[in-house]
C-alpha cells in the first residue's frame, strides 16, 4: 500500500478544504470585527467630542473593567468551545453538551456576583481604577460609567461566550449577525444619547448595555429555534470541565489580565507625567490597538473552529497549512490598516475629540510608532492562538506572558523616565523582544506536540467511483496492520463504500462542485478505537437524508465493538 503517496498528493494536506472552511468563517469574523471595533471606539469618540479630555481619560480609567471581563468571557467561551469541537470531532456529543451547560451557568453566576459586588464598592472601585476623588467631575465621570458596566456583568459573559460556542457550532454567520446588530445598536445610541441628548457618560454606557442586551437576546433565540445540540434545556448540566475550559481559554486570555495591570501602571505613570492629557492620548492609542486586534482576532476566530476539528482529526499537515493561510491573511488586512491610520494620525486624535494643536501632534506620533507595531503584534498574536486552539497551552501562555507582561511592563516602566515622547517606543520594542525569545522557544521545542504515531493515521482524497476500490482495499490493508477486528473492518469499510458512492453519485456533478472531493480519515488509536473521519465539498447533499434501510440492517448485526464515526 502506497499510503505516502496518496496522503501527500495535492490538496491531502488540507489546503483543498482548509481554504473553503477558512472563507466561509473569515467573512462573518471580518464583519463582525468591524461592528466590534465600532462598537468598542464609539464611546471614547462620543464622549471625546462632547466632554473633551476629561471624557477620555474617564474611558481610560474605565478599560480595566473591560479587561476583567474579557479575561472572564474569553477563558470560558475560548477554551469551552475548543473542547467542544474538540469532543465533538470524536463523537461524543453528550459530554460536549453538558459541559456546554456548565460553562454557561457558571459564567451567569459569576455574572450577577460581580454585578451586585462591585455596585456595592462603586466609590473605593472607582478610586483604585486611578480616578482622584480630588478631581470631582472626572470622579462621577468614572463612577457613573464603570457603574453601569458592572450591572452589565452577566449580559457581557453570555453574549461572548454564547458566541464563541456558536462559531464552533456552524452558526458563524447567525453569531456575526448577533454581535454586529448588537454593536450597531451601541454606537446608534451613543450618538442619540450623548451628543444629541447630551446625557455624557451615563448616555454612553447605556448604550454600551443595551447593546450587548440586544445580541444575548438574539443568541438566545437562535439557539433555541435552531437544530443545534447547543441548549440550555433540558438540564444536562456537567461542571466537571468549567475549570479544565478555564484553564484552556486562560494561556489565551491571560493578555487581558496582564493588560488589566499594565493599564493601571500606566494611567498612574502618566497622569504623574503629565496629567489628563496624556492619559488621553492613551486612551486613543488603546481604543486604535482594539481595530488591530478585532482584524487579527477575526482571523483566530476563523481559524479556531478548524485547527481544533483539524487537531480531533491528527491532521497535522491540515493544521499547518491552515497556519499560512491565516498569516498571509492577518499580515496583508494589518498592513493596510496600519499605513491608514500611520497616514491619518493628527486626523484620528481630532477625530476623538483631541483639540489643541500640541495634544494632537503627541497623540500622531504616539499612534505612528504604535503602528510600527502592529505586524509583529499580529505575527506574535496569530502564533499564540494556533497552538491554544491545538490544545497547546504552554507556548500560547509564553507568548502572551511575554508580550503583554513580562516585556511589555518592564519596557513601560523604564521608557516613563524619558518623557512623553520617548514612552511609546515601548510598543515596537516589546512586540520585537517578545517574538523573537518565542522562536527561540519554538525552534527549542519543535516537534513537540504531535501525540501520535503517523503510521496510525490513515488519509486518502477521493474524486470519483472508482477511487472507492482502491481505497477500501488500502483501509483493509491499514486496518489489519492494526488489529483491527473483523467487526471493525467491515464496518469501516461498508462505511466507506455506502456513504462517499452515494456523495460522489449524488453530490457532485449536476450543477453542483464538478471538482467535488472527499477526505477520508482513518486513526488507529492505541486504545483499540479505530476512528472515521469524512469530510466532503458536496454541500447541497446529505447521505443519510437518503433511504438508510440496507445500512441499518448491516449495522444491526454488529454487537457493541470499539468504534467511533465522525
């Protein structure tokens, strides 16, 4: 059997499907990525316009609740639904469904504790975010505004984390739909209330929780009027993976924990450097690195759902191939927005609400060097992702660690003494030290990370009838080389033969993807399960809405044996 040389033909090392998969998420990311940085800009931009720089350093002294509440929603909607797909890749859609409910309801209740906990110590809160109780007007800013967050605790956790399972689910699209319809409905009544009816931060954030109230309720809906085994009912609720998703979505996550301290090292670093105003142009500089990270996130987003079916499968070259793509991806939509907003600088700093001529001139140079950052950023960012999503936590926790801490604060810290022109050297200074410490580690540990024999993965692409006999007779051949039961074998086989004949004779062709192809997956695990995997291109066709009569009586004969179909 010449295994080698059919898993190494063209398309078998995933580009075929990978390249399919990757555009059918990408568009809804993107979309979804722009809603969101519109959304996420629209009240510093508002509340910049109508209250100038008090307005924006009242939203700087806000961004570390944001990054609490990311580390919150993203360790559990990330990691859960890796395992999800995960779990679900491998046929076991029970347990994938009650660990869906545990994390959910865990997130509610710690939703509603932090909404009830920080309403209680809104003053002291709002005093350690770096607010002067001395600066009374910029104090209530603050206050007001971090107040109504809280309240939103709960509606912030189910709408990221609904959304996160929902892309893991195939229901990218009805998720891009929910955020974006969400996000427009902030930034619409942002400008209604703040600049129109004048209601300042109070307007601005509750914008921000009717917003997200609009896409929880619009997930919540399609979740429910949808086939999907995503539901919150009836109870089959497990909180035995909330920590193990935790955990997971953690080593990603994490950046917004280390964000959340380098935020109020720096707040109080600048406002001893130079008061309001340079804590002002931070918060612009911080709100433009939230477009780079919506752009590169909407390529993990898009990739995620994949490298971790991808990583269920052992398709390492898959994998691989799908790590290409999304950096030529992420570089090409990163460069483009960074010589935008390099070109457009002393516009943008208007454009927020920055006024004096001395103001926007530190606020252009500051967001030019940040620019300067944003490619290796990517670069540092994408690579973190594609080894969480590959069940990977440790290089994606050092990358993160690196860039977002362990280099990044340090840098901060010293670069303060030289002035306010010389600080914002930290971001390409981090950015390049944090990556290339990564490569060495990565170039350390290669070949780390791949947990199975390949001799115990089989892999064929099919086009035609004809390619079904060869194929059945390698799996034969595979199969036998594994022990395999005979049970197992002909099951495996009748498999392969009854559903890809009837994909290939019904799928293909007739208007349909006259290139259609199927890709078979076989894995010998060392427990004795042997694994099927079918992926195909004939999406207008389903083999089992098809008469399944002969198949179920073959099935009926067969006792329980080790098995697993995906």
């Amino acid at each position: 059997m010449n295994r080698k040389a059919k898993t190494t033909a063209p398309g078998a090392d995933g580009s075929y499907f990978t390249r399919r998969m990757f555009r059918r998420q990408y568009l809804p990311a993107m979309i979804s990525a722009i809603t969101l940085s519109a959304s996420d800009i629209a009240d510093a931009v508002v509340v910049g316009n109508s209250l100038g720089l008090k307005g924006l350093a009242a939203m700087a002294f806000s961004l570390p609740i944001f990054m609490i509440y990311n580390v919150i929603m993203h360790s559990f909607g990330l990691g859960g639904s890796i395992r999800y797909s995960v779990q679900m890749a491998r046929g076991e859609e029970k347990n994938a469904v009650s660990d869906f409910q545990g994390v959910m309801y865990s997130l509610l209740g710690l939703g509603l504790f932090i909404a009830l906990a920080g309403n209680l110590l809104i003053d002291p809160l709002t005093q350690l975010l770096g607010a002067d109780p001395g600066q009374i007007t910029l104090f209530d800013m603050t206050g007001t505004y971090v107040q109504i967050l809280l309240m939103a605790a709960p509606l912030f956790f189910l709408a990221y984390g609904l959304g996160y399972y929902m892309r893991n689910a195939d229901m990218e699209k009805e998720a891009s739909i929910c955020a974006s319809a969400g996000n427009i409905c902030d930034v619409v009544l942002n400008v209604v209330l703040v600049l129109i009816c004048k209601k300042g931060v109070w307007g601005a954030g509750i914008a921000t929780l009717s917003g997200v109230l609009l896409t929880t309720v619009m997930e919540v809906i399609l979740l429910h009027v949808r086939k999907t085994p995503l539901k919150f009912f009836p109870l089959k609720i497990s909180f035995h993976g909330v920590w193990r998703s935790f955990r997971m979505g953690f080593s990603s996550s994490v950046s917004h924990a280390y964000s959340l301290v380098y935020i109020l090292i720096c707040n109080n670093l600048l406002m001893r450097m130079s008061g309001e105003r340079i804590v002002a142009v931070f918060d612009v500089v911080q709100n433009i690195s939230y477009i780079f990270g919506y752009l590169y996130g909407a390529v993990s987003q898009a990739a995620q759902p994949i490298l971790s079916t991808y990583q269920g499968e052992y398709n390492f070259l898959g994998c691989r191939a799908l790590q290409r793509l999304e950096l030529k991806t992420a570089l090409a939509a990163g460069m483009t927005a960074a010589l935008i907003v390099g070109i457009i600088a002393p516009q943008v700093c208007i454009f927020f609400g920055i006024a004096e001529a001395a103001d926007i001139a530190l606020g252009a140079w500051a967001l030019r060097l940040f620019c300067l950052s944003t490619l290796l950023g990517g670069v540092n960012a994408l690579l973190a992702e594609y080894y969480l999503a590959r069940g990977r936590e440790l290089p994606a926790f050092l990358s993160t660690t690196l860039r977002r801490a362990a280099v990044l604060i340090p840098v901060a810290i010293l670069f303060s003494f030289f002035g306010e022109k010389f600080f914002w050297l930290l971001y390409p200074v981090t950015e390049l030290i944090a990556l290339a410490v990564f490569l060495i580690y990565l170039w350390r540990t290669r070949g780390k990370g791949n947990t199975i024999d390949p001799d115990r993965i089989y892999r064929i692409l099919l086009r035609q009838l004809e390619d079904i006999g060869e194929a059945t007779e390698e799996i034969r051949e595979f199969c036998e080389k594994w022990e395999a039961s005979m049970k197992q074998q002909y099951f495996v086989q009748m498999t392969v033969e009854e559903v890809c004949s009837a994909i290939i004779a019904n799928g293909f062709g007739k208007g349909r993807d006259e290139r259609g192809m199927i890709q078979i997956t076989l894995v010998a695990g060392e427990d004795g399960i042997i694994t099927l995997h079918v992926r195909d291109s004939a999406v207008e066709f389903n083999p089992f809405g098809m008469d399944k009569a002969d198949i179920k009586n073959d099935v009926d004969n067969l006792d329980s044996t080790p098995w697993a179909w995906t």
